[in-house]
C-alpha cells in the first residue's frame, strides 16, 4: 500500500516539483521579451504578498480532482504584481501513455476561452486601429447577415449575448463543408429582438469572427498570429495545431485525435471559429492574462489601449463585458475576487480569471471533457469545485503584510457534493 501511494505521488508531484524550479527572487514587473516571447518571471509568493502555506493547499485539491475520475491531469498558473507565484503540472496527459503534464509545454483545447483569447481579443485589436466601432451594424461589415430584423444587431451585442440569436444549432450536414457552415451562421433567424433578453450564444461569437476577417480581409487565425500570439510570443496558441504537436495536446473525448476540437460546430467551420477552436499552454495564457492585467501592455509595446481593456472588461448586464465574463461570486471564479474580476471558462475543462484590483490571475487547464479512465465523465461538480477551490485558494493567499483572510471551515473538493 505504501509503494503503491508512493507511486502515485510521484506521478502526480513529479512535473509540478519541475516547473517550479525556476522559482527565484527577482524583481516584480514589467515582463520583457525573451528571444521575441513575452516571459514573466517567477517569484517566492512572499515577494508578491501571498501565503505559500495556503497556495500548497492548491497541490492537495488537484490530488482530489484527479483521484475522483475528474480529469488525468491539469496545469495550474497564478500571477500577482507581475510575477508569477505558482506553476504546476499536475498528473497525466491522459489515463494510459503516463506523459506528465508540463504548464509550460502541454496544449489543451481551450473550447469556450476562445471567445476571449481569440475573437474578443482581435476585436479589441480593430477597435483601437479605429478599424471596427462596437456600436456598428454588423451588417456593414458581413451583408449577408442583415434581413429578418438583424439589420439593427451590432457588434456590442454579439458581445454581450444579447443580439437575439439562439444559443447554437447544428452547423454540420453531411456532404457539406465549412462554406456551408457559415452560410448557416449567417442565416441563422433571432429569436428574440436585440437588446431585450442575454442568451450566450456561440454563433454570435462566430459571427464576430466573420467581421473581423471582412475587416482584416485575412482568416481570423491568420490576423491573431500576426497582431497578437506572435509579437507576445504565444509560441503555443494556435488553431489546428498540426501532427508533430500531437505527442504535447492533452486529448478530449474519445475518439477524436489529439489536436482535433471538440466542439463539432468549429470542426465543421473548418477548425477555426469565433466560439472555440483555439489551443494553448497555460505558460501561454499567463504572458496574455498579465498584459490584461497591465492594461494592454507587454515589454513596453501596447497592445490594446487601457481604455479598450476597461470597456471590455468592466462589469455590464447580467454580469458580462464585452466577449468576457465578469465574476458575480461563485462557480469557477470561487468566492473571494472582487467585483471588477473578468474571465472565462470552457466546456473541455478550462478557465482563466483576472482581477485587476487584486493585482491577480488564475489559470486552471483541465481535459475533463476526456472522461475517466474506466469511460464516462465525471460529474461535472468534480470541475466546477476544483476550478471554485484553486481560485479561491489563490485570493485566499493574499497577505500584503496585513491579516490573512479567514479559511473557510472546508473546500468545496474536500466536501465533494454532487462528485459520485
């Protein structure tokens, strides 16, 4: 029985022990550019103000995540002041090869995150280029959109979820290609006006898309390397990463290669959608939540205008900003941030949430979706706790010098409501 615990720490601890030797003592902020990669150093969490008692706990609610079928493995990231404090892999790939997960090297199919990594972000992009105005009719930039009461939907509300479209519909038709899958989009009738009611919409976003590579006249995949994940150095973000990648992608569900979305609607636009699509590392996603953090800056270049990161992250109905979330307490951003934090999840298992007046980013990658070794997933309480925990655990660090938050009687992955 002990050899067999011992075993299994080891697998579960090995590549966490790893990324975190680059642990040093040096100065906070800014990131600079590394051979042309945006790089944050790596920091003690006392030299950011934060507890790293309290953020060892995060080591324990991934053991549990793991051991309850949740997921094989996930990566941890947490920044504060411009450092980060804590980068982990934890367990496995997947339930059989024993690859362990590396935060720096492991891509995950980000799903629903790339409604901000990717769409909203290259929105951004246009709106300080003066290239796209948010209060635009969408059909000004896509015609084939307008009719059927959409002639008044702009880009503002497709970004808050609040243009009338439905929340999805089935893109795919046998025989048919990714040309036919956006005809569909495009033609997709609303349900309701614009402006009356927020339904998330995954077409909405896609239709986003669709502006933005009228606008750029480039594929929205295209004008992302170029304006965005190259000059930052995202190395490791991309849509339909190709097969020498394989051996690094955590799988989704089976039987899908790895590298292949998970989201049959974006497999049938071709792999590159507004609303999922997009991989990444979370070393990758650190470099993009800290230029968040440093309103739209990396190595003294601007990225988005601060004005540009306040509107589209500043809390609006129904708790949303423009293509973001904002955290209204609860759920995957736990608890304990404040009201001005902003993120997102994804349904493989992914989330990333930013608090500017915390000073803090969360980044947890999971493949939930890639279900427990003996079949079937897990109930998704198992992800939604786990994600709930390391955030809060992640706030909960927080000292500046002052008294510590009270610890709650117990986590949500200790009491495992709803986990069997």
């Amino acid at each position: 029985m002990h050899l067999r615990l011992l075993a299994f720490s080891t697998a579960f601890l090995g590549s966490a022990v790893l990324t975190t030797s680059s642990v040093t003592a040096a100065g906070l902020r800014p990131a600079g550019l590394i051979d042309g990669h945006a790089r944050i150093p790596h920091v003690s969490p006392e030299s950011a103000g934060m507890s790293a008692e309290r953020l060892a706990l995060i080591d324990e609610v991934m053991r549990r995540g793991i051991a309850a079928g949740g997921f094989p493995g996930g990566a941890v990231i947490i920044g504060r002041r411009g450092a980060i404090v804590w980068e982990r892999g934890y367990g496995t790939l997947d339930w059989t090869t024993g690859t362990p997960v590396d935060a720096e090297r492991t891509m995950y199919d980000m799903a629903s995150l790339t409604k901000v990594v990717a769409t909203t972000a290259a929105t951004m992009v246009l709106v300080d280029r003066g290239k796209l105005r948010l209060d635009e009719p969408v059909v000004h930039s896509v015609p084939a959109f307008g009719g059927a009461g959409k002639d008044a939907v702009t880009i503002r509300d497709l970004l808050m979820h609040r243009s009338g479209l439905p929340a999805g519909r089935v893109l795919s038709r046998k025989g048919s290609g990714p040309a036919s899958a956006r005809r569909v989009v495009l033609t997709t009738p609303l349900v309701r006006q614009p402006g009356t009611r927020s339904e998330y919409s995954d077409l909405g976003l896609d239709v986003v898309g669709f502006v933005v590579e009228r606008v750029t006249r480039e594929p929205l995949d295209r004008f992302l390397r170029r304006s965005v994940y190259d000059p930052l150095g995202m190395r490791s973000t991309m849509f339909r990463p190709g097969p020498t990648l394989r051996p690094r992608i955590a799988p989704t569900e089976r039987p899908l290669a790895r590298g292949e979305v998970h989201d049959r609607n974006s497999r049938a636009l071709g792999g590159v959608a507004g609303h999922a699509g997009l991989f990444a590392t979370a070393g990758d996603l650190a470099v993009f939540a800290q230029v968040m953090l440093d309103n739209g800056m990396a190595a003294g270049k601007t990225f988005f205008a601060d004005s540009t990161v306040r509107e589209f992250t500043r809390p609006g109905e129904g708790w949303r900003g423009l293509g973001w979330e904002t955290c209204s307490g609860g759920g995957s951003c736990g608890v304990y941030l404040t009201p001005r934090a902003f993120g997102h999840t994804g349904f493989t298992g992914t989330s990333m949430w930013i608090d500017p007046e915390r000073d803090l980013f969360v980044i947890v990658l999971t493949n939930w979706i890639h279900g427990r070794s003996a079949g079937g997933t897990a109930p998704v309480a198992v992800l939604q706790d786990v994600r709930g925990d390391v955030v809060d655990l992640a706030a909960l660090s927080i000292t500046n010098g002052a008294e510590e938050f009270r610890m709650p009687w117990r986590l949500r992955s200790e009491l495992q409501i709803g986990w069997w």
